[in-house]
C-alpha cells in the first residue's frame, strides 16, 4: 500500500490547483468565443434561449449583452410579442439557436449542473429519435433529413430567388418575412398581418399538439406564402409556376418530395373565409414536413386542417356550418358514406365528419392523438396505430362519434 507523505499531499494539492486553475481558464476562453458569437446576432430574432429550469424562450430578439469585469455575463432579451426586455443570466442559460444554428451550449463554461441538464435532455431527444428513427426503418421509411444551417439557409435564398421570379410576372408583390414563413402578396400590408401572425399561431399550435419543442426547424428553410388579392392573379400563377390547375380553389399547398412547402392562395370576398383557409391549407404543408414524407389518409389531414383553422381564426365559422351540413347528411344515410378513410380527397360534405373526428379524439387525449399521427407517419397502416394510441378500431372510433353527435347507429360506410 502507497503512503502520501504530508510533502507529498502538498504537492499534489497543487498540480490539482494548477489543473482546476487550467480548466477554468478554457471555459472562460471557451465563453468568450460564445460571446463573441452571440454578440455577431444583436439586434436580431434568435431561434431559442432554452434555460437550465426548462423555460424557453422562442423567436426573442437579442437586444444586447451585459458586461461586468470585461466578460459576458448575462444576455438582454425582448421575448416575442413583448415590448419590454429581461436579463437572462448566461451561467442560467443550456442553449442558445440562431439562424438554425447552437452558437451556445453549456458545455462551453456553464456550470456543471447546466451541462447535466444540457446532457440530460439531449440524451433524452437522441433516445427518442433513435427510437423513431428504429420503428420507421422496420417500416421501409426514411426520414426528413436533418439539415445544417447552413443548408437551412440556401433553401430560404433560393426561395428568395424564386419570388423574384414571380416578382417580374407579378410586380405588385410586396415581400416580407417572419421567423417561420416569407410571404409575397399584393394585399395591402395593414390587411396582411393579422393574416400572417395567423400562420405563426398556427404554427405554435401544432408544434405543441404533436409535442415539437417551439424553436425546432420543422421547415425546409421557411414556408412560402403567395398570396393574391384577385383570383385571376392566382390562377395565372398557378399555371405559370407550379404548372397546376387551380380548378375551382381558393387555395393550394405544394408539397415537393424534397420537403420545400409552397402555399398559393387568393382572398376573395369573405376575410374570415380566407384566414381559415390559409391556415387550413398552410397546416397540410406542417403535418408533410412533421417527422417523414410518409402521407397520412386524407380524411386525418383534412380533418386536422379543419379543427387547427377552427382554433386559429375565432369567428370564422367554417368549421361549424360544415360540421353542421355533415350531421344532416349523416341523419340521412346513418355512415360516414363512401371510402371515407380509404379515399384520396373526401367529398365535401365530409369535410365536418373529419373535423368532428380529430375533435373528438383529441378531446380524449391529445397525447395519445399525436401518438397516432406519429405512428402512421413512421409507417404504421392507419387503423393499427389509432389501435396502439386509443385501443381501438375505426369502427369503434365511428361508433363513439354517432353517439356524440346524436346519430348512435351511425356506420363507417362502404370502403
């Protein structure tokens, strides 16, 4: 057995200074390239602040640094929506994400129960998507790639690029842009906002409803949003650059294989019918870009883009005409009425049948409904996962639905 002389612990007490004195001198270099990072994006929305308490803050602005003994020491934040600003401690602080990129972590000189935490959660995400990652290989599906920021930002450039275009057919297209979405219209800008903070609303509202942490890049880029005052306009630009038959639509969103979202739309004369709308078609470009390219059945999307623009936009009353005209015709015939959860684009009067539905289930559990969503969107066929998250068929779901809408031998319908 080795003996330590007092000569001998001496010694070591101090190459253990000299050590603990060397590690902190690397945090501190390591916080000072941090804050110079951070201090590139002053004045600008960052993507996330996430503290060691589990507080986020989502999109705040960066107003400035505070300084004491010639060190970065805390961060000024004015979070989104809020006119006033607070100091956020940076020895508090797990993350920091701006323009999709971490220009701040824990581990670069916080204290250690920040880089646990920070540890903690990250292995907890990589768990889950490796699970994730498991279930959607047994099934044959690949997932959205993840994308750098710097990747994040060529697509956001070459929409830019692409607007431009339009801009030359369209010259009264005023372009502006949010932390989530670039929009082009011709719609007056006082007409616009409460349009587009519709979108971002929406985009928050289904970022909670499927458990995406607010701040995680759902997008490629960011989500364009063309959107007209005249139809003319519209359909013109349909059939000039997504070379697509508008039909009898107001609205449309692209979907492409490569996970860009295009959503093209013109007002009409009902401002409330078109906020609805443009929530509803914009959210079928969310559930593509969610997890996988992996489609859910039309009567999910629909449905969920029903219920979503029915929380967004108060007032509008779509969805409850719908679901009233789908009630009639369910009094009527007693079943969903054809291919209902097998057909590539329901009919119309089944619009509020899906509405009613997702509501239903979400009502339930939203949890165990985004369980569901996920579920089909790793592969799974559609009945077996509503059987894994709710424990039961489509014909008991339908079952359910009847006696809560009053019609209790109501029947899913011939597929």
């Amino acid at each position: 057995m080795q003996r330590l002389t007092l000569r001998g612990l001496r010694v070591a007490a101090a190459l253990g200074a000299v050590v603990v004195t060397a590690m902190v001198g690397v945090q501190l270099a390591r916080a000072d390239d941090a804050a110079d990072r951070l201090a590139a994006h002053v004045g600008q929305t960052l993507d996330l602040v996430e503290l060691g308490t589990g507080r986020r803050f989502v999109r705040p602005t960066l107003v400035g640094l505070v300084e004491k003994g010639g060190r970065t020491t805390a961060l000024r934040l004015r979070p989104e929506g809020v006119r006033t600003t607070t100091t956020v401690s940076l020895a508090g602080i797990v993350k920091v994400v701006a323009g999709r990129e971490t220009v701040f972590e824990a581990s670069e000189g916080g204290s250690s129960w920040q880089s646990l935490r920070a540890r903690r959660a990250g292995g907890t995400a990589a768990e889950q998507a490796a699970e994730s990652a498991e279930r959607m290989k047994a099934h044959g599906i690949e997932p959205w790639p993840r994308l750098s920021s710097a990747e994040h930002a060529a697509e956001v450039a070459s929409l830019r690029q692409f607007v431009e275009k339009v801009r030359a057919v369209f010259p009264g297209l005023e372009v502006s842009e949010t932390h989530e979405f670039l929009v082009a219209s011709d719609i007056p800008a006082e007409q616009l906002a409460p349009y587009v903070a519709n979108l971002d609303a929406m985009h928050d509202f289904l970022c909670d409803l499927y458990g995406i942490p607010r701040g995680e890049p759902v997008w490629k880029g960011k989500c364009l949003v063309v959107a007209f005052l005249r139809e003319t306009d519209y359909r013109d630009f349909e059939a000039r650059f997504m070379r697509t038959d508008s039909g009898n639509t107001h609205g449309m969103c692209h979907q492409r294989s490569d996970g860009r979202v295009v959503t093209a739309c013109h007002r009409g004369p009902d401002p409330s019918a078109f906020a609805h709308m443009l929530v509803h078609e914009t959210s079928h470009g969310f559930n593509h870009r969610w997890i996988s390219p992996q489609r859910i059945p039309n009567w999910l999307n629909e449905g969920i883009a029903e219920w979503v623009g029915d929380r967004v936009v108060k007032g509008s009353g779509q969805v409850p005409l719908k679901e009233r005209r789908a009630l009639a015709v369910m009094q009527s015939q007693r079943t969903l009425g054809p291919r209902f959860f097998t057909a590539d684009n329901i009919q119309s009067d089944q619009y509020g049948m899906a509405s009613g539905l997702v509501r239903l289930l979400i009502g339930r559990d939203p949890g165990k409904f985004a369980a569901f969503v996920r579920g089909i969107k790793e592969g799974s066929e559609p009945e077996a996962s509503l059987h894994d998250a709710f424990g039961g068929t489509f014909d008991d779901l339908v079952r359910a639905y009847g006696v809560a809408v009053g019609v209790p031998e109501l029947s899913r319908g011939a597929d």
